[in-house]
C-alpha cells in the first residue's frame, strides 16, 4: 500500500470515529450551542460593523438652485461603499434600501462670477440609515463634484416640423409646417439655438391596418437644435435634466380625388348645352370603404333655356354622406353653360354638271349626281335646298377614253350655315365618241 492510499484510510478511520462514538455527547454539544447563540442574539445582541455597497448617492435642493438662477448640469452621481454600525440581529436585513446617501445643493449659497457660465462644486454626502438598523460609521465616498450653470428661458423657439416614410396609396398626412416652443435650460447652450427641428416618421403609424390608420395621433417627439451656421447641437436638456421634446398632431386622413359632374336639366327639345367648370375635379376625405364607392360627384341641377346662349352662374357640389372636403375649398363653384340648338346631318344628291364636253359623247349611265353629307341644326336642314351647291366635272380636252376625274364643289353664301362634306371627291367617266387624245 502506497503512503497516499495509507493517509486517506487513515482519515477514514478517523472521520468514522468522529461521527459514531459518543454521539449523546455530541447531541448535548450541539443543543447547548444553539441555546448560546440565541442567548447572544435575544440577550446581548451585540453591533458588528456591515458594508454595505454601492448605495446610489441622489441630489435634492434643485428648486432652491433654480431658484438662484442656477441649474445642475451634472446628472450622474456616484455611489458610495457605506459601513454601518448595527445590531447583529439587523445584519441580515440590512441593504442599500436602508441606507439614504444625499447630496443637497440648497445647503450652500452657490453663484457664479459675472464672467462664469458654469463651474464645479465639491459637496459633502450626508448619509442616514432607517431606524433600529444602527448608525453610519465611514463613506468610501465623502463628497461629489457636481456642475451647476446660469438658468435661462427663452420663447418663441421655432421647431420645424418634417416628415420620412411613406403612407399607403389614398392616404395623405397633414403636420403643422412650424411649432413654437418654450425652453428652461442651460444658458450658454440655450444662446446657441436658432431653430430647431422634429422627425414625423411614418413608417411607425399602423399602415397594415386601414380601419385605424386614418385617425388623429398626438405625438410627443424628440426635438434637434441647430446653430446658426446650421451645426447640430447635441446634449441640450430642459433645466431638470430632460430631453425637450414637443406635442405634433399628425392627422392622416383617406383621401379620394374625384371628377365634378354638372347636372343639367333641358327644357326645350332641339337644344344642347355644355358647361365649362372652374374645377374639374374635388378631393374627397373621409371613411375609406365610402370613398372607394364613390366615382363621380354631382352638381345641384343647373336648369338651361334657350335664350341662355351663354351664361355664368354658381352651382353647389352634391357631398355624399360619410364625406367632406378640405377646409380652404368652397364646396361652390362657378359654371359657364353654353345652349345652342341641336345639330343633325342629311345626305342629299347634289347633280353634276359636265363642261367642256365638245365633240365627246358620254357613255349612257354615266353618273348624273353626287351624294354630300350636310350638317346643321335641325330646324335649318328642313330648309336646306340643293341648288345651294354646286359639283362640276371638267372634260375640256379629253377624247375617247375612260377617266377618273375630280368634282369641284361650290357652295352659296345661303349654305355658309351649314358644313358640307362630299361623299364622293372623283367621278369615273366613260367618252365614247370623240377626237382621239
């Protein structure tokens, strides 16, 4: 057996003794040492030092540096190792929510020189702990160096107000295009600011979801200030260490561009009218289901006559319910109608007459009419008299032979009212006897 193997035996034998031989005695031991250290806590209870650590050290007395025209620049304090004099009954209890580590600014008359903006202060860190958990002995921190500045307030800052991102198709957002704010805060910062600017982004409103996406959203958002020479300035904060933000309401509305239809009531037959809009078209607001089914919107009924010929006048538009315009639209608008008497179109023969036919012979069956297609008003064309035009085919020259000849058409002034369009621009003519060209 190795002296490695003959130890640990050894040590076997001797634990085995320990915990086997004697063991009344040992019970009585143990009773009697549980009956001692309860006499010690329940009769002697004596004080132990306890550290007790990083316990957060806080600041008070801001309103009376405010109210100096100062403000703490310093927001991060330390915290401090704490050892505490305390009964050995409270040890176990005993942690950094008993113990108050406080540094206040309003027990000293803090300023500043005429030529300071700012300085740093060393202030002393009282600290206290809750009733019956003894008394603070030491500090692994005594005292903190913290940062106090001039206050200042200035009005009237003007934010900018900016949008990124897209809504969905028929959705439009409406953000003021300026805010005006009011700032407490440091002064050689505040004396930077010339303007400053906030982010709308609209990727964040619930464009999945179109029900709740046309609504009015409050939004309190961040604002970034800029210098003169349009340099951000990072790290400006209200006078309480907050960052400055601003109240934007952002409506997003479903939109729906629509045509403006007139309605017309006619009260004469044989007449037509046309109108000529001031707008052609409106932008409709409103639910997104309701816009989708509108196509068109109406005028109330403009009443046309005869002896209107032309005229102005103002119409209101028809709103469908569940709907509304913009605010700066006038929902009323101006119509130039037009009335004029309705046109139609006849076809008439119009007869042709041959020139220069010496010594020629045309073939029987040749044409002897040509049709044109007349248009006018309807009361005009039933006095529409053929004679008033003219079609002449030329044939000075020519012998035996066939040829497509043109038609020439003349019109007298009594047909100036009326529009002429030949049907036929060439006539075929066959000469059957004749000189030969």
């Amino acid at each position: 057996m190795t002296k490695r193997q003959k130890f640990f035996s050894a040590l076997g034998r001797f634990l085995k003794n320990v915990f086997t031989k004697n063991v009344p005695l040992k019970v009585v031991a143990l009773l009697f040492a549980v009956l001692l250290w309860g006499y010690v806590l329940a009769v002697e209870n004596p004080e132990y030092t306890k550290r007790v650590r990083d316990v957060e050290i806080s600041v008070t007395g801001e309103d009376a540096l405010n109210a100096r025209g100062l403000m703490l620049v310093t927001r991060e304090t330390a915290t401090t190792d704490v050892d505490v004099l305390c009964r050995i009954s409270k040890h176990s209890e005993l942690d950094a929510s008993r113990i108050a580590c406080v540094v206040d600014l309003g027990s000293r008359a803090i300023s500043l020189d005429e030529n300071e903006n700012s300085k740093t202060i060393s202030l002393d860190v009282q600290a206290s702990v809750a009733s019956d958990y003894g008394k603070v002995q030491a500090l692994s921190v005594s005292s903190v160096d913290l940062t106090v500045a001039r206050l200042s307030t200035r009005s009237n800052i003007q934010v900018g107000v900016r949008y990124t991102g897209r809504l969905p198709e028929g959705y439009i957002v409406d953000v003021p295009n300026a805010l005006s704010i009011s700032l407490t805060g440091q002064k050689s910062e505040l004396d930077q600011i010339a303007r400053g600017e906030v982010v709308v982004d609209l990727d964040t409103f619930p464009v999945n979801d179109p029900e709740t996406l046309a609504n009015t959203y409050d939004c309190v958002l961040p604002v970034q200030f800029y210098n003169s020479a349009n340099v951000r300035l990072d790290g400006i904060t209200e006078s309480n260490g907050e960052a400055v933000t601003a109240n934007v309401r952002v409506v997003i509305r479903a939109y729906k561009e629509v045509e403006i239809v007139p309605t017309v009531k006619m009260l004469e037959e044989g007449y037509e009218w046309n109108c000529i809009l001031s707008r052609e078209s409106v932008t409709l607001y409103g639910d997104r289901t309701t816009l989708d089914a509108i196509d068109a919107i109406h005028t109330e009924t403009i009443t046309a006559v005869p002896s209107m010929k032309e005229a102005k006048t103002l119409v209101d538009l028809i709103l469908p319910d569940g709907v509304k315009v913009s605010e700066d639209f006038n929902t009323t608008i101006s119509v130039t109608i037009t009335v004029s008497e309705k046109t139609s179109e006849r076809e008439i023969e119009i007869p042709l007459t041959y020139q220069g036919a010496e010594g020629v012979t045309r073939k029987e069956g040749s044409s002897e009419t040509v049709r044109v297609r007349v248009t006018g008003t309807i009361v005009s064309l039933q006095s529409f008299k053929p004679e008033w035009i003219s079609a002449t085919v030329d044939l000075a020259g020519l012998g035996v032979g066939t040829y497509e000849l043109p038609i020439r058409f003349e019109t007298s002034d009594k047909a100036n009212a009326f529009t002429v369009v030949p049907l036929a621009e060439t006539v075929t003519v066959e000469l059957v006897n004749g000189p030969t060209p």
